[in-house]
C-alpha cells in the first residue's frame, strides 16, 4: 500500500474521532446547562355510560384507563407524554344529540395529587357519533426533584373520537397525551 493512502486515511480516521468527541463533548455541556428530572406520575381511570342516548337502546361509552408512567423533563423544555388510554364504543345513532360532560380525573406528579378538570363533547349523528375531549386547563405541581425543587406544569390536551354503530365490534383507542412543563428549579 503507498505511503500517501495510509496517511490519508489516518486524516480520515483522525478527522471521525475528532468529530465523535465534539459530539459527545456538546452532548456531556448540554446535559450541565439543561439538566434533566425524572418525574413519576399516576393518573385515575374514568367511566361513563349514557353518553348522548335519548332512547333506552344501546348508549355511546367512554372507559379511560388509568396510567402510571415516568417522563424524563428538562428544565424550560416541553414534553407530551400519555396521561390515559381512552376507548370510545359507540351505542346507538340516528338520534342528533350534542351534549358536554366531565371528565374528572385525579393526577399525582411525584407524590403532589390535583384533579384535572377536563371536558368532553358527543355529538351523536344518524350515522357516526362523535367524542371530542377538550383541552384542559393547566395544573401545577410543586414536587421535590432528585436534589431540587420546582414546578411541573400539565396542560391536559384535545382528542378526538369517531365511530359508528355497524363497528361496535371495533372501539375507538386513542391516548389522551398531555403537555409537561418543569420551571422554577432551585438546586439544594
């Protein structure tokens, strides 16, 4: 092998790992100037039957599962993450009916509980029902952090839900995500 092509590859070679460690150099001062908490949290489950039904027939019904999971936040940085998994079976149609209900959960952000005061709307048709779950109002949560303090903000979001009553055999399951907020860290 000529002398030229072993020197240009040991460029090459040195040009890779000078670039790998100004990767993992950028990456180690991004994790000291943006450091990162695990928070846990635990969400209630929710039922309701009845939901846009005038008749005695077969009514639509919402079953919201509850959830416990961990979220890795950095400070100042926003994260959507699943709260619930809702399924949404579809009753009855052919009766046009649009009424808004609760959907009252509890949330427990590293052992700090609050309720979530979300909404949802059905708008029953002649053929498809509807189910929209509206955006909720933020809620805060003061916790305690692996050696810090802060605030951990959660802005439930919408989704919506659509079926109809030929697929009674297949539900609507969607995730209700939030929107996860941590701010206000002080170091002890």
């Amino acid at each position: 092998m000529p002398a030229h092509s072993r020197s240009g590859f040991a460029r090459f070679s040195l040009l890779i790992g000078l670039a790998a460690f100004i990767s993992f150099a950028s990456l180690a001062i991004d994790r000291l100037a943006h450091p990162r908490y695990n928070v846990l949290f635990t969400s209630s489950g929710y039922c309701r039957d009845g939901l846009g039904s005038r008749c005695n027939d077969v009514p639509d019904v919402v079953e919201v599962s509850p959830a416990r999971e961990s979220l890795e936040l950095a400070v100042n940085v926003p994260a959507i993450a699943r709260l619930n998994t809702a399924v949404f079976e579809v009753g009855y149609t052919g009766e046009p009916i649009q009424d808004t209900y609760a959907l009252p959960r509890e949330l427990t952000v590293n052992g700090v509980t609050r309720s979530l005061d979300q909404e949802m709307t059905i708008a029953t048709g002649v053929y498809t029902d509807e189910l929209t779950v509206l955006r909720g109002e933020t809620v805060s949560f003061p916790v305690e952090l692996q050696g810090a303090r802060g605030i951990v903000d959660v802005t439930p979001l919408g989704q919506g839900f659509a079926g109809t009553s030929g697929a009674m055999d297949c539900p609507d399951e969607r995730p209700i995500l939030a929107r996860f907020l941590l701010h206000d860290v002080t170091r002890r």
